[in-house]
C-alpha cells in the first residue's frame, strides 16, 4: 500500500476500501496506490485518481471511489450524488479520464502497454449500484463496484480486470495472447513512476504556505492540553518529538504571564534556548534561558572555568547555583516553573535546584513539565521520569499522541529505523505523497558528493538554502564540518539557533539541534560503528527535525541492521 496509512480525514469511502485492500487475502505481490495526484490530466489542470492497483499478471485497474448514500442517473444525463449538485460529469467519466491520464504518462515514459489490461471503474461504497444502476452505453457493467464488494475487495478487482481484459479482447486483434502483464518487475517499475515523480504538482510558496498554516494551528489535542494546564497544579506533558511539545510550553508562558504571574521557562540546549527566547522577547515578567545558562547566572558566573568538566557541570555549578538561592530567600523564586526538554534535566542534583527555584517546591508547585522519555533521552539519563515522579507525587501526566511536525511519510520511516514502540500513528499534517530519500555509504566512503547532490536536489525542487540544515551526530569529523569541496565550504555555516541567512545552509551535530526543526534535513554520517551509544536515539532525533523533506545518508550495513536484516 501506497502511502503505508489512510489519512483521517480521507473520505469513509475511500477508508473501507483502503482497508479492504490491506487486509485482504492474496494481494501480497498487489501495489495499490491511494490517492495519486494527477498533474498533466488530460481534462483539468490538475487531478486525482482515488486508487490505482497494480494486479502482477492481470492488469492495471483505476478507481473511483464515491461514498454517498443515494446515487441518481437523471433523465437529463446528470448526476445527483448524495447531497451534492447535480453534475454533467459523471463518476464514469472522471475514472477514465484519470485512467487513460495515467496511461498517456506511462507511454510517455516508454512502458511498453501493448499487453497489459489498463482499466476504469467506479466503486459506489455506500449502495448496491450493480442491481440499481440500469444499464447504459455511457458504461460497462463490468464498470461498476458496490457496497457489496466491500466485503472481498480482491475478488471485486480481478472480477472487473478480468471481464475488462474479455472487452479487450473482441475489441483488439491478438490483445492477450501469450499471456499479459505487468509483470512484477514492470508493476515495481511503474509504481515507481507514478510515484512520487508524478505528485510533483505543488510549487515552493504553495508548500511553505501550507506548511506555516498546519504548523501553527492549534489541533483539538493541543487545547485539550492547554485546559489540562489550567486544571491541574502540576503537569507532565509527554510524547515523541514533533507531538508540539515546545509550542505548548511557549503558549503555557504566555497564558501564565498574562494572569499576572512571574516565572521561568527553562530548556536544556543552548540553540532552543536561543529561539525560544527570540521568540517570547517582551513577555514581561518571564526569563527565558537553558538550564545552565540559569545556573551560571545565579552562581555569578560570567564566564564559563577553562577546561571546565563534567564534574563541574554535574556538580560544582548546581552547588554554587543553590547557595545563591538558599542565600537568596523569596526574590529569587518564581511563581511558575516550566521546563521543555525535561527528559535531560531531570537527574538528583539538578531536581534539586529546580525544587528551589518555584514557590512551594516540586511537591506543591505550580509546574508545567514538557519531555520525551522516549528515545529523545540521548544524555544518559533513562531513569528521569522515575526521580520525577518520586519528587512530584501529585503531578498529573498528559500524554500528546498526534504529530503535528513532521509529514506522515517521515513519520513512518522513524517508526521502521528507530523502532519506536508503538511508534507515530495520528498525523497533523497532509502526506504530500514524497518519500523520504536514504542514499547509502560505504563505511570511510567521503560523503561530499552524496551531500552535494542532496542540497542541489532540494534546491532544485524550490527550497531555499536557507530552509535546508545538515545535521550529524559527528562534530568537528561530520561531513559538513570537514569537507573539502569548494561548494560546500562556501554555502555552509555553523548553526547558532538563529535563522540562516539567505545563501546559507546551515550544520550542526543532532545533540545541538534537538528541539529545533527544518523545512529540509540532510542527516550524514550515520554508522552505528562511529557513533558509541545511543544510536537508536540520535537516529530517532536527527530525523524528526525535518518538516517536510529528509535525505538520511547511511552507511550501509547500518541501514541493514536498521532495517532488520543482517549485516
């Protein structure tokens, strides 16, 4: 099945027959493409086929699928579907001309279809069409498909293939002798073509403008979320990244500020606490920074100790940072504490300073806690939500479960490469019908040539530079950081939190970046024998920075191991 899932908000007609088709028997070797769009149709400027199936052997069958309840064939030649206005342009109509779209841009790309049975019809999903409809030369009975064949959808498709290859037959001299096709490589090949190569129809300001307007909108679990907020004292908010748990925090500020409180939103990466602050400058009232940041500023530290260490880090700052606060009594403590990222914060020592710095304390405060327990822990801390729970025992749990970040397509390659259990089910976002691109490496193999293609390919299909980042789990050794070729050195900068300038594609390791995003995401250097722990998470977090389009280069025997198979 293409796409792996059925969007929500798909018609419930097309919902029954896509999951009659999954789940039916026999249709292994089957490719069944959902929702096609038609961009050279030979009626409209642009299309759509609701189903196109791809039988090995048999032929080629495209559908539309009407859902409505009631269906009439007027006397005037028009059709009254539903609640729907009459209209000239039938179902029968729109399958054939979508199909022999299709078949126009398949000859164009030189698939032999002499042999091969390329078919229309309509699948009425709502009533029984083959005993109301009456017979018509506008159709074939063979044409029709009903409620009733809801039930064994793969019989349905060979019925209607089979007594359209007999059509074809008295029509043309020879059609299926020696058998017909496609073949399973030719129905591969085919599938390939129509997608997504075929879906090419959206120019780059339509893609940004849908992007910025499904991004921002609030969804009905967010204000859900929101009304937990303000009907519990203290709440953790958890969900796999991309779920808006940064967007909540940030509107959680705003909303604690403007009921006249004063507080702190706190995260632990030093480029999200650089957006984060951009973005909420001017709330009065309210300190943005990371956790550290907060730490050095109580302890009085300007500058960071040469050659500070972990223990410096782990121990000595928290020390200093609580004096100041024991020391400092009332003044120094806020109303409301919230903490993004809370997964990498949450151990004895730094729970200790977080207990210090909101009135009442962990127990008895006003908290509003934000993290990813599940693979995005990649700071060795695995045990955080356990100390959490320990030191905030009334501290109610809201679980995000939709994406709202990344396009569904995405989505689902994190679940299969970073096995998250159960993984990304409900989608924000419309699939847009292009699958993400993983291009293998060699283990030593120079990555340059493979990251040039990638950015050009991108700017190519309309993204700014400024919209790509490179991210990879190496530093100083990543690709972008140490390439030598000319292009690349020239268009690529250090990250710093900020928006890149026009021009410049930004890098970074994927530690640095998480909690940030990207229209398009280039992650290099993924071997799981240079990277020495978590693996599983930085993958996990490298490609849910991604919006809307990712390119992962990976070494080989890693994307077989990723993949389960062997090395």
């Amino acid at each position: 099945m293409m796409p792996a899932y059925c969007p929500d908000d798909a018609p419930p007609g097309e919902k029954a027959v896509y999951a009659a088709l999954r789940d039916g028997e026999g249709t292994e070797e089957w490719v069944v493409l959902h929702s096609l769009g038609i961009a050279d149709h030979v009626r409209q400027v642009e299309g759509e086929a609701d189903f196109v199936v791809l039988v090995p052997d048999t032929g080629i069958l495209v559908i539309e699928v009407k859902s409505h309840r009631s269906i009439d064939r007027r006397s005037d030649g028009t059709w009254k579907l539903g609640n729907d206005a009459p209209t000239a342009h039938g179902p029968f109509r729109q399958a054939n001309e979508a199909m022999h779209s299709l078949r126009s841009y398949l000859e164009r790309k030189h698939v032999d279809l002499r042999s091969i049975p390329m078919l229309s019809a309509v699948w009425f999903t709502g009533v029984r069409a083959r005993t109301m409809l009456p017979a018509n030369p506008e159709w074939h009975d063979w044409q029709v498909i009903d409620s009733e064949d809801v039930k064994s959808a793969p019989a349905a498709i060979l019925r209607t293939l089979a007594a359209g290859t007999t059509h074809l037959d008295d029509k043309i001299k020879y059609f299926s002798y020696g058998g017909v096709g496609p073949d399973s490589e030719t129905a591969k090949r085919i599938a390939n073509l129509l997608r997504p190569k075929f879906e090419l129809v959206t120019v780059a300001g339509d893609r940004r403008r849908a992007r910025e307007s499904q991004l921002v909108n609030f969804i009905e679990e967010q204000f859900q979320a929101l009304d937990a907020a303000s009907d519990n004292h203290a709440v953790l908010f958890t969900g796999p990244a991309g779920s808006g748990k940064t967007f909540l925090a940030m509107e959680s500020a705003r909303r604690e500020i403007a009921t006249g409180n004063e507080g702190r939103l706190l995260c632990f990466n030093r480029f999200l606490g650089k957006r984060l602050a951009n973005d909420l400058a001017g709330l009065n009232g309210l300190r943005v920074s990371t956790f550290h940041q907060e730490l050095l500023r109580l302890a009085g530290i300007d500058r960071v100790p040469e050659g500070a260490g972990p223990t410096f880090w782990a121990d000595e700052l928290p020390e200093r940072a609580m004096e100041t606060l024991l020391d400092g009594g009332s003044s120094l403590v806020s109303d409301f504490l919230i903490i993004d990222e809370i997964q990498d914060v949450a151990t004895d020592t730094h729970l200790d300073v977080l207990d210090l710095l909101v009135t009442g304390g962990l127990r008895e405060g006003r908290l509003l806690l934000f993290g990813d327990f599940e693979r995005q822990a990649i700071f060795d801390n695995e045990t955080g939500r356990d100390r959490l729970r320990s030191r905030a025992p009334y501290m109610s749990t809201y679980k995000l479960m939709q994406n709202c970040r990344n396009l569904p397509r995405i989505g689902y390659q994190v679940n299969l490469l970073s096995h998250l259990q159960p993984g990304y089910q409900q989608f924000r976002r419309q699939d847009d019908g292009i699958d993400p691109v993983f291009r293998q490496y060699q283990a030593g193999q120079d990555q340059s040539a493979l990251l040039t293609t990638a950015i050009r390919g991108l700017k190519d299909d309309g993204y700014e530079l400024s919209e790509i980042v490179v991210l990879s789990p190496l530093r100083d050794a990543s690709t972008a950081a140490s390439t030598s070729d000319p292009w690349l050195r020239q268009i690529l900068k250090p990250a710093d939190g900020l928006t890149a300038r026009p021009g410049q594609v930004q890098y970074s390791t994927i530690h640095a970046f998480k909690g940030l995003e990207a229209p398009a995401v280039v992650v290099t250097d993924l071997d799981a024998a240079t990277t020495t722990d978590n693996f599983d998470a930085l993958l996990y977090v490298g490609l849910t920075r991604a919006t809307d389009r990712l390119i992962a280069l990976i070494e080989a025997s890693t994307l077989r191991r990723a993949v389960g198979g062997t090395t």
